[in-house]
C-alpha cells in the first residue's frame, strides 16, 4: 500500500513538474520580442528649431514634423512590429522639472519622401496621423542621453511605409539653463520641418536639423509567423560566389516584392522589385562585385517584411 501511495505522489510531481515546463515554454513563446532602431548619428545640437524650444527664450510653442524612410528605419534594425515608445537625445545643462508642459506626438504611415510644400500646414499634415502620446503635466526627464516617451497607443508599422512623425509642444515654465537636441543634418528639401514662437504656430519651414530619434518596436505575435514564411523563401546558393537565386512562393508573393540587401553595416548595397506571377516571384542577385561577409536580404511584401541571412565568400 505505501509503494503505492510513493508512486501516486512521485506521478503527481512528474505531471505537475511537466506542467510547469509547459507553462515556462508557453510564457517565453508569449514574451514580448523587441527591437530598438536608431536613425540618426549627428553630434551637433541646439534648443531650437530640432525638436522641443527648450531655450531659456520666450519661445515657449514648438512644433516640428519629420518623414523616416523605410529604408533608414530597415537599415538601422526596424522591422514590422508595434512602434511602442519614441526617444530623442537630450543634452544642456539645463532641466525643466516643474510639471506644467504639454507634448503631444502623432505619427502615420506614409509612401511621401518629402514634405510639400514649404511651409508645411499644421492642421493638413496632422490630419489622418494617430495620437501616440499625449501628456498635458509633463516634466522632462532629467539628465542627458537618450529621453523614452512610451506610447499611449502603440503604432502599427508595416516595415514597408515611410513613417512621419509629428510633435507639438507648449512648455508654461522656463529651463534653467538651455536644453539641447542632438540631431542631424538632413537638408532643407522636405524631409524635416519645424518652428518655434511666443503664440501658436498654424505652420512649420522645411529645416536641415533632424533630432536622432530611438524607436522600440515590439514583434509580439510576428516572430513565430515572420518564421514560418522565412522557411517558405528559397536563396540558393548559400554561402554565395557570384549570382544568387531567390524564389518566394505565391502564397507570400500576391503583389511585387521589394529585394533589399545590406551589409553588415546596415548600408543598403542593392535593391530590385521582383515581379508577382501565379507560381510566385523570382529573381537573381550578383554578388560577384560585393565584399566577402555576412549581409542580410530583406524582403517586403503585402504580408510584411522578411530578412534571410546571406554569406558571401
């Protein structure tokens, strides 16, 4: 009778013990998989006409608008998934504690590589974009470095879209020295623009001062999916010599597929759109002008974005 009872206890700790092995798998499977792209280098910064008017001036309104391509964001790590918080690199000397500022951040997918026309109207550009964060008793965070907004409402990106990113900001109180935005040189063609003023600003001038801006994307749900269909897409040979095959199958090729492939740097060093048929879609890329490496192809779709690892001997 006790050997009995010894098993039945000995079978309960088995299942139980099995039971928890399931629920860790299944916690890990669930857990958030993220990924943080950074889309600007530049070292120059100012407390004006970059992000926020975080001068000690009178300039207490800002508002900028700013398009990151597809490209850079792909380049810099982003892939399709939730964009859930935001981060621009805060420097100065200066702070601003008191919890009296307004920030309001809106974003929205678009195939425009420039903004038009010059000045940009406010209320036209934010029409259509979704309210990502909204705070009315904000204080900035104190100390330099990058500054993480999360986001209110996550942003869905495709991995394909241009993403424009729109900021409007009212500060009541004054910093107590200057507070500066690390941003980079863009040009004055459209792709960023801002202004700074005493009142409200109905528009905003094309500039060249971009902030460096932090996006977290989370890939909850996709990575499984985002797997299944990699093991789908055929490139061969790999490693590679010279020229390389790639075949998608109809299932993911249902409109023209973008072919992107990046070295190690993330520098984009050739692009082709590979044609939609009902067998799918095929290409070939030369590889015989590129360095011996590791590169990464990516491929956007009408499902989304995905990446093949690619060895170049």
């Amino acid at each position: 009778m006790n050997a009995l009872v010894t098993l039945f206890q000995n079978l309960k700790r088995a299942s139980l013990g099995l039971l928890l092995v399931a629920g860790m798998s299944a916690a890990r499977a669930q857990a958030p998989v993220t990924v943080t792209a950074t889309v600007g280098t530049g070292t120059s910064a100012s407390s004006t006409n970059v992000l926020l008017s975080t001068s000690t001036t009178t300039n207490k309104y800002a508002r900028t608008v700013s398009i990151f391509s597809a490209a850079e964001l792909a380049a810099a790590g982003a892939v399709a998934g939730n964009i859930v918080s935001i981060a621009w690199l805060k420097g100065g000397t200066g702070e601003l504690t008191s919890a009296d500022s307004q920030l309001n951040v809106y974003m929205k997918s678009t195939s425009a590589t420039l903004l038009a026309p010059n000045p940009v109207d406010w209320a036209t550009e934010v029409a259509g974009a979704t309210a990502v964060y909204s705070n009315n008793t904000l204080s900035l965070p104190t100390g330099v470095g990058y500054k993480t907004f999360t986001l209110s409402t996550p942003f869905a990106w495709n991995g394909t879209s241009n993403v424009e990113v729109l900021v409007d900001w009212y500060r009541n109180g004054t910093p107590t020295a200057d507070i500066s935005w690390q941003y980079t040189a863009v040009g004055t063609t459209g792709i960023h623009a801002t202004q700074v003023n005493s009142s409200a600003i109905p528009t905003v001038r094309f500039a060249g001062n971009r902030p460096n801006t932090q996006f977290v994307i989370s890939r909850t749900g996709l990575a499984a999916r985002e797997t299944r269909e990699a093991a789908l897409v055929s490139l061969y040979p790999n490693p590679a010599h010279g020229v390389v095959n790639i075949a998608i199958p109809a299932e993911l090729a249902i409109r023209p597929v973008v072919a992107a492939l990046f070295n190690a740097l993330g520098q984009e060093v050739g692009r082709q759109v590979l044609p939609a048929t009902v067998n799918g879609a095929k290409g070939q890329v030369d590889t015989s002008h590129l360095k011996t490496g590791i590169y990464t192809l990516r491929l956007s779709m009408g499902s989304g974005t995905i990446a093949k690892r690619l060895v170049i001997e």
